[in-house]
C-alpha cells in the first residue's frame, strides 16, 4: 500500500526551473502540492489519482502570491524537504489519491509518475534526495 508524502510548504524551492507558469486557482491549494487544470473553469485546483479526469496534473505549486496567483513548476528538480527520506535514488514519485499528494507507489486507480528521486549535489539546502519533476 502506497503512503502519502507530504511536503511541508516551506520546505518546498525550486532548485532547478526548466518550465513553469503562473494561474489562479479555485480552491486552496498548498505549497507542495501537485495540481491540474479544471478543464471546465481554467483554474487550478488539487489533481488526484481517483479518476482520469483528476489524474491531469500539470505541475506542482511552488508560491503563491499576495493576489492569489500561484507559480507552478511543471518540469525541473524542487527540494521538497524530507518527505523522500525512505525512498532511494531514481525511485519514482506517484500523484496520490488524495488531494494535491504525493505517493511513494502507485496509486490503486489511476497510475500517474509525477518524478524521480534524484541526489542533491549543488545545491545548499538540507535535503540530500530532491523530485526531478516532469509533468
């Protein structure tokens, strides 16, 4: 059975940006958490491994500004804190069942790889596993 990982959102900063982008949202969504595009509002809102249609993510929200705009990581390598202590380097990162979560399997509905535990070799912070995302 998969466990859920979730990131504290202060630990959550970007290491390395290779594509991200900027939205609203619909609901709150935490820092940390994995997000996906209400096809019919056009705003953000929590993905989830429950069905197809909530397994789209799109990224992971990263900030969040004072106008409630939020900046999403869809491509590069985030420290997401400890969360990815139990898992060893090149493990993959699942999307959860719950709201905006991250799993260490897969989960048992819809299957979504949202990245991979990778070192953390240039960067000065004190996680030593860091999520390679590409979504």
């Amino acid at each position: 059975m998969s466990a859920n990982l979730t990131p504290t959102p202060g630990d959550v900063a970007i290491v390395t940006c290779i594509e991200k982008f900027t939205a609203r949202a619909e609901e709150a969504i935490a820092i940390g958490a994995i997000v996906r595009y209400n096809t019919s509002s056009g705003l953000l809102t929590n993905a989830n491994g429950t069905s197809a249609a909530e397994a789209r993510a799109c990224g992971m929200a990263v900030s969040k500004d004072g106008t409630g705009v939020y900046t999403v990581l869809r491509k590069g390598i985030v420290d997401v804190g400890d969360v990815l202590g139990d898992l060893t380097y090149d493990d993959d990162v699942y999307l959860s069942d719950t709201d905006g979560l991250l799993a260490d399997d897969a989960a048992p509905t819809v299957d979504v790889i949202v990245g991979t535990v990778v070192p953390n070799s240039n960067y000065p912070s004190a996680a030593d596993k860091l999520l390679r995302l590409d979504l």
